[in-house]
C-alpha cells in the first residue's frame, strides 16, 4: 500500500502547490520507459513515478488519469488520493480535487502535506473558517509548520482577530512574513512600541529586506517618528540598489513628511521607470505642486487619476492644483469626487470653499469652510489623545501610575469615542489600587467596542474578584468570541463556569484552550482538577 511519508515528489507537490494551470494533452505520452514499467508492473510506486513525470511537465490531466488508474488496484493509499488532488487542482478542477484530498486525510490524518493542501483551497474558496480548522490540524502535527502558521494567522487577520494572532505568533520561530503579520496585529491594537520591536529584532535577521522596511516604516510613521523611518527606508534603497519597490517606499516617505526638496530628484526617475504607475504619477504631482509647477502637476494628477479613478488622494490633489489655476469648475468636480470617495483630511473641504467662492456659490462656501473648521478641531483634539496616550504608555512602563492615570484621562476626555485609551487608563487604574475606577472604564469601553477582547477580559477578572460568577462568565464569553484563539481567555471561562457549577461547559471551554495551546500548565491543571473533583462529574442547572 502506498503511502505520503515515501520520497521522489517534489515536482508534483511543487507544481500544484504553487498553482500552476494546464491542461492534459489530447495523448498522453510519457518516458517509455516509465511507461512500459507501468505496463508490466502497474504498482502504485510506479504510477506515483509516471504520474508525478506528467505533472511535473505540466500534464496534470495526464497525472491524474494515471492516479485514478493506480487507486483501483490500491484505493486505499492515501498518497494515491492526494496525488490525484494535486493534480486535479494543476488542472483546474478544484471541487473534484477536494474529496481526493480529504480521503486522503481520513486514511492518513497525521501526514500534513493533505492538511495544508486543503486549508489553502478553502482560502482561494473564501470559506476561511473551514481553511482554519485544517491550520489548525496542521498545526497539531507540527507547531512550527510555517505555512500553516502563515495560514491561520492570515484568516485570523481576515476576521480580526488581533489577540488570536498575538497569541499564536508570539513565541514561536517567525520568517519575515509571520513577524509582519504579528506586528501588523500588534499595530492594529495600537500596541506600537511591541510592533516596532518585533520589526526591529526580524531586521536584525535580515537587514536589507524591503518589505519588513516597508512594514517598520509604517509603524513608525504612527509613532511619528518621521526621521526614523527616512533613514530606515533610505538604507534599504542604498543596499538594494534598483529595487523600484523600495525607491518608492522611500520616495513617498519623503514627499508624505514633507521633504519635498529630498524628493525632488527621485520623482522623474522614478517616472522614467513607472510611467503608468498611478502613485508614481500622483507623488510627482505632490512635488511639482509644492514647487509652484502647477502645469506639470496637473498633467500628471490627471494621469493619474485616468489610470485609477478611485484614488481620492489623485482627485483631492488635482482640486487643490486646479484651485492654484483658477480653474474653479474642474477643481470643484474633483474635490467634491474626492469628498464622496471617502476623503476626510479637512483641508479637501478648505480647497472647496475656495472652489465655490470662486464660482459665486458664497453659502455653500460657507458651509464647506464650518466643515472645515470642526474637523479641523477634531483632528487637532485627536492628535492630543494620541500624544497624550503615548505618555501614558511610557509612564505605565515606568511604573508611575499616578502619572500615567493622568495623561490616560487627556486621552480618553479627548477622544471619548475611543475604547482603547478607556482601555488603558483602566489598566493603569487597577495598577494604582482603584479598583472601582477601573471596573467603571472597563465598562464604558466595552459599550464603545464589544469587541475589544482584552477589556471584556479584565471585565470578567473585575467581576469575578467582586464574587459575580455570572457577570464574569458573561464577559469572558464576549472576549472568546471576539478573540476565539485567545487560550488565555478560554482558561478564565473555564474557571469562571466551573466556579458557578457549569461543568460541562467548563470542560469544552479548558478543551478548547487546550486545543490552542497544548502545553499549556494552567489548562492542564484546571482540566485535572475538573476530572478529579467529584462535583464535577454531574452538570448542575
């Protein structure tokens, strides 16, 4: 019998796994030799031979009919199954891959090639939970298995679930891509100064690498670390020399901080190269209009937003430049574009009050100009929260609650809208001993964000310490389900079911733990203790 764990199919697995498409010639014609081996000896190992030839020449149909051929003499070999999925899948007949591969995994559940195979179809399918569960499996065979790692923590981000994918990245060997998704998911969470260290400690590794430039370069944008980010990004160009991808990192840093005069050269290059390349189009259009070449910016912003019409920065920008020419009527129609396609910098609205001015519209002026002065301000009391949090974060690091309560509650007052900083200045709170100012920000941020899994969390701790078994249950409920691959908060579910005497519930939820994190001590020990305590043996109502 025939199995995936035998050697000599690289090509095969390659091809499909890569998704090459082909077709199955009208005849199928291989080596002759291969061909008469089968002839006289029709062995799986032998079709695995011929078959995999085929694929491997991109004849998948051909490398399927073989497989099938070989599976009714040995319809149980799992490798046989699996091979007639990948090929399948070559051959672009993707539903007829699928029950291949899971017979294949019903006959060999721990080989993990058939459990990554058919996560990666139910992606392309759209259908991610299931694609999870079989990162999941995966995973189970080997914890370090870096597509499945990749896999389930890119479905984790598709439904964002931020914690999930900080808990599964954290401590396990990253490549460049894992260390991106896991800063990607710390950013997302606004834990900025953790994403950047995890950036940083992967650069180390690979110092010359674009994309994890590109991804510590957005993250020091958000610190506002501008400088950072410049010099990152020009290093990155210098040992990369003609890498466009990274000439255009830099190149939009530099015109996005403002440093128009640094930009300047780099923008006709850069052209030169990228002619159709709407950003490439759009940034030169930035630098010409700061320099006053208000002819060449617009000829280019118009390019650019021929080429990608809904790209409101293009439209926002061309508005501005055709406000500088007087050309009221143009600059109305793309500012008021820019506006419906989802523009929200207050200065849009500051360019269409001049706009309407210039064509008589003196009360719609007016109005755009009222706009512009409320977000203005509102823009400006959000930059003060975010500096303020960031001081905070500092503070708390430091140990000086006191200190850190206070910028916590600038932030929070404000921006009242946002759960995070509530979230924070409850952390710092419980720090400092007050118990009951943290419970009361806890519970205005989860009425802001229900969502937010770290504070319905602390939530469930907070109630649980005040003897509301129920209330806490219901709140660590929340945090699994907006966090299902959070172990952590599983293990408090756990415990809080058990403490209020749903045992049944309380086993399934230490399992579930347990399934995300097998080695997990806490959820052992809780496990045990529910098989060992006879009160447990019987659910109460």
């Amino acid at each position: 019998m025939g199995t995936l764990r035998q050697t000599g199919m690289k090509c095969v697995l390659m091809s499909a796994y890569l998704g090459f498409a082909g077709t199955a010639f009208a005849a199928c014609i291989g080596p002759q030799a291969m061909m008469a081996r089968l002839r006289a000896h029709p062995t799986t190992d032998n079709a695995v031979m011929l078959g995999s030839w085929y694929a491997g020449h991109q004849q998948f149909g051909c490398a399927a009919d073989t497989f099938r051929a070989a599976l009714k003499g040995d319809p149980d070999s799992a490798q046989l199954h699996y091979l007639t999925g990948l090929a399948l899948v070559g051959a672009g007949h993707v539903p007829e891959a699928v029950p291949e591969i899971k017979e294949s995994i019903r006959l060999e559940p721990q080989v993990i090639k058939p459990h990554l195979m058919l996560a990666s179809l139910y992606d392309e399918a759209g259908k991610h939970a299931d694609a999870e569960e079989q990162w999941k499996l995966a995973l189970g065979i080997d914890p370090h298995a870096l597509p499945a790692l990749e896999g389930l923590s890119a479905d984790l981000l598709i439904r964002q679930d931020n914690v999930g994918v900080i808990q599964l990245l954290h401590d396990v060997p990253r490549n460049d891509k894992l260390s991106i998704t896991l800063s990607r998911a710390l950013g997302l969470l606004n834990y900025l100064d953790e994403a950047n260290a995890v950036l940083t400690e992967a650069l180390q590794k690979s110092p010359d690498s674009v994309p994890l430039a590109s991804a510590l370069t957005v993250v020091l944008v958000k610190q506002v670390k501008y400088q950072e980010a410049i010099n990152l990004l020009q290093h990155v160009v210098e040992k990369n020399s003609g890498n466009q991808e990274a000439e255009l990192q830099f190149f939009r840093i530099l015109v996005l901080t403002n440093h128009i005069n640094l930009a300047r050269p780099i923008g006709p290059k850069l052209l030169a190269k990228r002619p159709h390349d709407p950003e490439v189009l759009y940034l030169n259009g930035i630098v010409e209009r700061s320099v006053g070449d208000y002819a060449t910016a617009k000829t280019h912003l118009e390019q650019a937003v021929a080429v990608d019409p809904n790209f409101f920065n293009s439209r926002y920008n061309l508005g501005m430049v055709l406000v500088f020419l007087k050309e009221w009527q143009g600059a109305k129609e793309q500012l008021q574009k820019a506006i419906d396609l989802g523009a929200t910098e207050p200065q849009v609205h500051f360019e269409m009050a001049k706009a309407l001015r210039g064509l008589g519209e003196t009360d719609r002026a007016s109005e755009e100009m009222k706009l512009y002065q409320q977000i203005k301000k509102t823009e400006e009391r959000s930059l003060e929260a975010a500096e303020s949090a960031a001081q905070g974060d500092s503070e708390l690091k430091a140990g000086k609650f006191t200190e850190a309560i206070v910028h916590y509650r600038e932030a929070a007052e404000g921006e009242p809208t946002s759960a995070g900083y509530k979230y924070k200045l409850s952390i710092a709170l419980l720090q400092a001993g007050d118990v009951a100012g943290e419970r009361a920000q806890l519970e205005e941020a989860v009425k802001l964000d229900p969502k937010l899994a770290g504070a319905q969390n602390e939530l469930g701790y907070a109630l649980s310490r005040s003897g509301d078994a129920a209330g806490a249950v219901q709140h660590f409920r929340m945090a699994v389900e907006a966090a299902p691959g959070w172990a952590e908060a599983w293990i408090n579910l756990a415990a809080e079911l058990a403490v209020d005497a749903h045992f049944q519930e309380a086993r399934e939820a230490v399992a579930k733990a347990l399934a995300l994190d097998p080695g997990n001590a806490q959820a052992r020990e809780l496990r045990d203790q529910l098989a060992r305590d006879p009160a447990a043996q019987q659910d109460h109502p």
